[in-house]
C-alpha cells in the first residue's frame, strides 16, 4: 500500500510541524514496513535533503530515511501553483495512493483516496489577536472546509479534539487524538560535556530557561515580569532560545525597560544538541503560553531532567499530567514568580519535579503515535471505501 504525506512543512527550518512530520513518517515506515511512505510536495519548492546528524533539512548529504520512506518532489507545472486544488489530487490519482495525510492543516478538496488530516491547535479561531492576522483569518476561512472534507482528522490532544467538534462542527467519531513525543535526542547530558556548550553561548551561573518561537501566544511578557521579581534577590540569568515570529519588537521593548534587562539572553534558533545541553542544565524549565496544541518544549526539557514550570491550560494539563510539572494562571505574573522562587529555593523539589517529569515523558514515544496513527489509516481507508480510485 502506497501512502502520502504532505512534505511541505520539510521545505523550511524545522519547527513544529515540520518536527511532527518528519518523526511521524520515519516511525510510520518503522512501524509498517509492508506499506510504502511518500513526503508529497510540488517542485516550486526547493530539494528537500535530510542531514544524517539530528534530521534538519539541508542542503546537501543524505538522509536517514528507512528503506520504505521517499521524498516525492512533483514537477506539476502551472498546476503546483494551484497545488491542493489541482496539483495533488491528479498526482494521487496517478499515482494511485491508497491515503493521503496533510500533516499541516491541509488536505484536497477532492481526493481519489482517504484523506486524514492533522489539526495541532485552533489559535486562529480561539487566541486569533496572538497570530499573524493574514494567517488567522486563512485558517478561519479554509480549516472548516478541510476538516469536513477529510475522511477523518487527528489532533495532538484531547483538549484539541474537544475544541475541534465544538468550532468545527466535527461527529466526535470522526477525530481521534493521538499525543506528540519528545525526540530521542532529548534525554540528560553529563553536566561536564553540557559545560562546554554553556562556555560557547556565554551562559554561566544558574540559569531559567524559555524554548520556542517568539510570538505574542508564547506569553513570554509574563515571564519576563515574574522574572524581575525573582531576580532581585538572587544572581539569576533568563536564557530564550526560538526564532523569532511576529510583534517579537513588543518583547523586545518590554526587555529594555526591565531593570533586569542585562541578565536576560536571547540565544536565536539552537541545534538539538545544544537545546540538549541548556536543558540538562537549566534551573528550571518555565512554559507560560498561553495557548498550545501539544506543547513539545516542555516534554523535551523534562526528558532531559528539567524541572518544568507550565502555564495551567488544558493541552499542558493533558500532557504534563498532575505531577509533572508546576502549573500557574497563564496571566498571573506575581503567581509564576511564587512558582520560581520555590524552586530556586528548594533543591528537592526540584529533584521531585525532575523525576516526576523525565517518568512522564518516557510515556510518550514516536513509535506509539505510529501505531496509533497506523489505526486511524485503517478506519479511514474502510470509510472511504465509497471513494473511486479509477
């Protein structure tokens, strides 16, 4: 059996859904390997090769894919430009896939096979003031139209597949949860080699630690004004490691104007290995957003041994469980600088927490989303045996 996925988020530096395509496609070929995996994307978009270090896209080298697992770029001509319109479904019907998945929020309209589709979060349609207008008011528009066209729709969550049903309108039966994982290079570094990668970047002493994209839903704001308070009474660095998204000046600004501004580093983007190092090594891990889908950073950092300070909204509940992590009011700035300062000032706590945290990581893995993945292809390849695939 030949199945699709939609390559696209491969086509760009690796950030959330390119991660989640990517690992799930190499644990589904794992997991399947009877079947035949295609990463789909239109030749307007440059080769996609895959460095053999971490599985970056990159420009040159091979790429540790398993024997049933290709890259698929399609020379669609005009028609790549009107790609899920016309360009896709033609080529799945050439090329007679048995199921096509768009890991992006995307699928064809009109298919000649199955289509599952991925939702991570609905942000456009519940927090649409923290995402770029232009983009929250396309997933507004086209996100309803997808999700009823799919054959059956996955979400990162329980949390998400509720907010699906309800905003989308979707039969509960009709989506089905299946939790990310954190990458098996996240797991404790020794404190003298996480040593070297700190001398680099410049960070020394005790540390809190804040990884993701720079955008107004990370609520990163908040952390810096609990930050200033904890700072005052102890010599204490805030490292933010993530690329830069939108109104990333509103942070910027805020930082300026904090008495506490020179202690406050932003790293830009950082290699897993590095990532890997300032979480093995940090004080503690603090997540304030205020809206997620999954919420990967924090797992990844408890996978390392952090202990994680989480903002108490439903998909980090889910996801973190009742022990994994210290949770406060996403908007409670006095209420996060309480949480800080019991960890910095309780070392066993800190122990509790990290090992609290690294237990419920291990609960997730890449190989159980494939297999439940696997089982969502089954259902829907049986409801959408009324397709025609001549």
């Amino acid at each position: 059996m030949l199945i699709g996925l939609d390559a696209i988020p491969l086509t760009e530096p690796l950030s959330g859904v390119g991660r989640y395509t990517l690992e799930l496609a190499r644990a589904l070929a794992a997991a399947s390997p009877a079947d035949d995996f295609e990463l789909v994307y239109p030749a307007r978009y440059p080769p996609i090769t895959i460095a053999e270090d971490d599985g970056e896209p990159a420009g040159g080298g091979g790429g540790s894919f398993p024997p049933n697992l290709k890259l698929a770029r399609v020379r669609a001509g005009l028609l790549g430009r009107r790609w899920w319109l016309v360009g896709l479904p033609r080529q799945l019907k050439r090329r007679r896939r048995a199921l096509f998945h768009g890991t992006n929020y995307e699928v064809p309209l009109r298919a000649a096979c199955p289509t599952v589709l991925t939702v991570h979060d609905l942000s456009a349609f519940t927090h649409g003031e923290t995402q770029l207008p232009r983009r929250a008011r396309r997933l507004r528009r086209r996100l309803p139209l997808m999700a009823r066209a799919a054959t059956h729709v996955i979400t990162p969550t329980e949390a998400v597949r509720r907010e699906a049903c309800e905003i989308l309108k979707l039969d509960a039966a009709k989506v089905t949860a299946v939790h990310e994982a954190p990458r098996a290079v996240f797991r404790p570094l020794a404190r003298e080699r996480a040593a070297g990668v700190l001398r680099r970047l410049g960070v020394a002493g005790d540390f809190l630690l804040a990884v993701g994209t720079i955008e107004p839903r990370k609520n990163l704001t908040t952390l810096v004004a609990a930050f200033e308070r904890v700072a005052l009474s102890r010599p204490l660095t805030l490292v933010v490691a993530g690329r830069e998204g939108w109104l990333v000046e509103t942070l910027r600004a805020r930082v300026e104007s904090s008495p506490a501004r020179e202690r406050v580093r932003f790293t830009g983007h950082l290699p897993d290995e590095t990532l890997r190092a300032l979480y093995s090594s940090c004080l503690a891990f603090v997540y304030p957003s205020l809206y997620e889908g999954f919420g990967l950073p924090p797992l990844e950092a408890a996978a390392c041994g952090a202990a994680v300070v989480a903002s108490r909204i439903p998909p980090l509940e889910e996801t973190l469980g009742e022990r994994g992590a210290l949770l406060f009011d996403a908007d409670d700035a006095d209420g996060l600088a309480r949480a800080l300062h019991d960890l910095c000032d309780d070392e066993s706590l800190r122990g509790r927490l990290a090992l609290a945290g690294r237990q419920r990581a291990a609960e997730f893995t890449w190989e159980r989303a494939a297999r439940e993945t696997l089982a969502v292809y089954a259902r829907a390849l049986g409801a959408g045996s009324r397709v025609d695939v001549d």
